[in-house]
C-alpha cells in the first residue's frame, strides 16, 4: 500500500472550506479528491478515505462529524501524527 510521503501542511481550525478543500487538491493533486461545496464536505471525506494512498491510515469517515472541521482535525492528527 502507498503512504503519503508528506504531512497534511495545513490546518483547519482558520480557514474556510473552500481553501482546505483547495488545499488538499493543491497538495494531494494526483489523487483523484473532488471539489465541493461546503455542504457536500462528507462526499469529499468519503471519496477521501476511499483512496489507497489514504486508507491506510484507517482514517474515520465524516458519520461520525457533524462539522467539517473536526472531521479535517481528525484525520490531520491521524496522517501527521500528534505534534507534541
């Protein structure tokens, strides 16, 4: 299985959906991640932890996350691991 080679650079605790979103595109370019709109931010986490390169993180997907950004915070701790 493919792991990303690098962190998720960014956070998502002050930003708007639309620049995580643009982000995660940006930097994860050559998988193939959708844009969408806010409102549609769990097709995006589902389409997310879908992917090989991501699935084996074991990352959680947005059911359990009635707001986007704790969704992102998750899965960033997850991938990047804790920072202290």
């Amino acid at each position: 299985m493919t792991r990303i080679i690098q962190d998720i650079p960014f956070l998502a605790e002050d930003t708007t959906w639309d620049n995580w979103n643009g982000s995660m595109l940006h930097y994860f370019g050559e998988e193939p991640l959708p844009y969408v709109t806010e409102d549609n931010w769990q097709a995006f986490a589902n389409s997310m932890t879908s992917l090989s390169t991501f699935s084996v993180y074991g990352l959680p997907g947005p059911d359990s996350y009635s707001d986007w950004r704790d969704w992102a915070e998750a899965i960033i701790l997850i991938v990047n691991g804790p920072t202290s």
